[in-house]
C-alpha cells in the first residue's frame, strides 16, 4: 500500500508542475495510458486472490480516479490561463478610431483613372479601343508612316533601339502608338473607329517629360469623314474630359509626317496663382496633335486614298492628367511613392461614367 501512495504522491505533484497541456497530456499517457504505471497496477488485480484483490483493488482504483480526477482539474486551469493571455494579447481599444477597410484605403494611380475617363468619353461616341505591343519594328514605327529612311522628321523621335540583327534590322521601343493605327488598318476593313491609349517610350527626362509616358490616339477612317468631324470630336472629347459647358478652341497649321494637312489644337484657358481653368479667360494652351492621314499612309497600308480618307489626334495622358487634376511635375508619377498617390490617387471602385460624372 505504501508503493500505491508514494506513486500517487508523484503523480500528483507531476500534474500539479504541468505547464501546459502538452506536458499533462505527457503526465496522463505515463500514468493512465495503456503502458502506464496505473493502468500496470490495474493488470494486477486479475492475478490476486479475492482477499487481496478486496484489499487492493479500491485503493488501485481509487488511485485511477484521484489521478484522473486532477488531471482534469489542471486542464482546466491550463485552458484558463491561456484564454486570458490571449485575451490579454488581443485587447481591443475601443476609444481608437476604427480601421478603414483596404477597399477604403487602396488607390487608383491618377493613370489608371484618366485611361478609363477617355475610354468612357469615346465609347459614348461610339469608338472600340486598339491595342499593340510596346516592341515594334522601323517599318511599323517610321516607314508606313510616311518617315522615308533619312529622313529629318526621324530626328524628332528620340529612340531606343534594340541591338542590330544579322540582317540589319533593328527592333525599337515604340516612340508613339501610331503602329496600333498600321496595325488596325492592315487588319480591319473600314469603317474605323478606335482609340488608342497605351505605354511609348522616347529618351528624354525632366519635369514634364519621361523616358516611358503615356499616349492615347484616336483614328478614324471611312469614305466621308473630313475635317468637321474631327474638330467635334475634340471639342466635345474637351468638355467631357475637362467637365466644362463650353470650351473654345484653335486649330494652328503644324507638320507631322502621317498627317496632311497637320495642326496642333490650343484650347482656351485662364491662369490664375498657379491654376489653370479651361473653359475661361483668354489665354491660350496647346493639348494635342491632329490631321488628315496622309494619303501615303493609306496606301502603305493596303487602302486606296481615292475611296477611302480619315483623321488622327494624338496627346499626352500624363500631360492631359496633370493638367485636369493640378499636378506640377510628371516625375512622381513614376516613384511609387505611396503618401503621393494617397494624396492624388482615385478610389477604386469610382468607375468614370459621364451619366455620374467622370472624377466624382
């Protein structure tokens, strides 16, 4: 009997030094387990005689019910103890103001936003929107435009060029997206219309200009489209994207090689401590490029400028971006850094629609 309780004695006093619920769980499995010191004393009983098992088997099974009984109790006390350090852990200030959401805290970058402002102007007006990669050959990029080999207007265009192939040929980042118009007109019938928004690259970098920019044109080609068309165009592509009335504006003669006759468009502006209104004032601010497409162009790719004529624009989205919306410099655009665009950024779930309103 004395063994009996000496064992119950350390068992006892194992549960009672468990730390956590592993180390009882160890302390069970020793004593309770199938292997364990009170189930081996349990084996016995089957081998003693009714005298002894009358005498022993109580104080056996007692010993069972006294270990298990504490083991419980400590488990409990062990799943208290950590339910109060979590909550300890976990405490919530409810005086703290609450978290915003991600959705609430996430931002468009200004890009993004005027993008899907231009796509919602001109497919109310009807234009499908082209696409091409940022690689693009010299023939693609210059010669069906009209740029001949040598010629100066190439000298406008500061290129990145790949290196030289065997054959002489090299691949170029696309200096402007007007390959996208070669590559509609090559694979679509007329009539066209479709705008073209997207990456071009030129070496050049200061406060308005950047090696890697943003340009979206816009082309249509049809029997009868002639210069009236395009002039409402972009005068009601300005009031929507401006959000004005009214909006005045100056068409200048000007030269691009794919277009004939060429003008730069200046729109009616006011300056006033450091802002620009549009839609007021009198002074005068140039936006884009347009024209008639060059015959040549046509004829380069696969239609005939005797049935067939069209128009071009093109213009900055950075440049059209930080006019609408009072940046001063193009570079952040492009630094990633996150308190700018918190500050300039778009939420993401206000689409632009003209119906709601295209920066609301």
């Amino acid at each position: 009997m004395s063994d009996i309780a000496q064992l119950e004695s350390e068992l006892l006093a194992a549960v009672s030094s468990a730390k956590d619920e592993t180390a009882l769980e160890a302390v069970r499995v020793s004593a309770l387990g199938k292997s364990g010191s009170v189930s081996a004393l349990l084996k016995t009983l089957g081998a003693m005689t009714p005298d002894e098992r009358k005498a022993k088997g109580p104080a056996i099974n007692g010993l069972k019910d006294k270990v298990g009984g504490a083991i419980a109790a400590r488990k409990d006390e062990l799943a208290a103890g950590a339910l109060d350090a979590r909550l300890a852990s976990e405490t919530v200030d409810v005086t703290l103001p609450v978290r915003e959401a991600p959705v609430e805290t996430g931002r468009l970058h200004p890009i993004s936003q005027v993008i899907d402002e231009l796509t919602a102007i001109f497919a109310d007006m009807g234009f499908a929107v082209a696409e091409g990669p940022d690689i693009e050959t010299d023939d693609y990029n210059f010669t069906k435009l009209n740029f001949p080999e040598g010629h100066p207007a190439r000298e406008m265009h500061d290129t990145f060029y790949f290196p030289q192939k065997p054959d002489g040929s090299r691949l170029l980042l696309r200096t402007h997206t007007s390959p996208v118009q070669v590559r509609t007109m090559l694979t679509q019938k007329p009539p066209i219309r479709v705008i073209i928004p997207g990456r071009t690259y030129r070496s050049d970098s200061d406060q308005t200009h950047t090696p890697m920019f943003h340009q979206v044109e816009g082309l249509v080609i049809d029997k009868s489209s002639h210069m009236g068309h395009l002039k409402w165009i972009l005068e009601e592509f300005c009031k929507a994207f401006f959000e004005v009335d009214q909006v005045k504006m100056r068409f200048r003669p000007s030269f691009f090689p794919f277009t004939e006759p060429s003008m730069e468009v200046d729109i009616q502006c006011k300056r006033d401590k450091g802002e620009i209104r549009f839609g007021e004032g009198t002074d005068w601010l140039e936006i884009l490029g347009c024209g008639m497409v060059h015959p040549n162009v046509l004829r380069n790719c696969g239609l005939d400028p005797e049935e067939y004529q069209g128009f071009a624009w093109g213009m900055g989205i950075d440049r059209i971006a930080m006019l609408k919306y009072g940046m001063p410099d193009l570079r952040p655009f492009f630094e990633a850094d996150v308190r700018w665009l918190s500050h300039y950024g778009f939420r993401p779930l206000d689409f632009p629609t003209l119906a709601g309103g295209l920066s609301t």
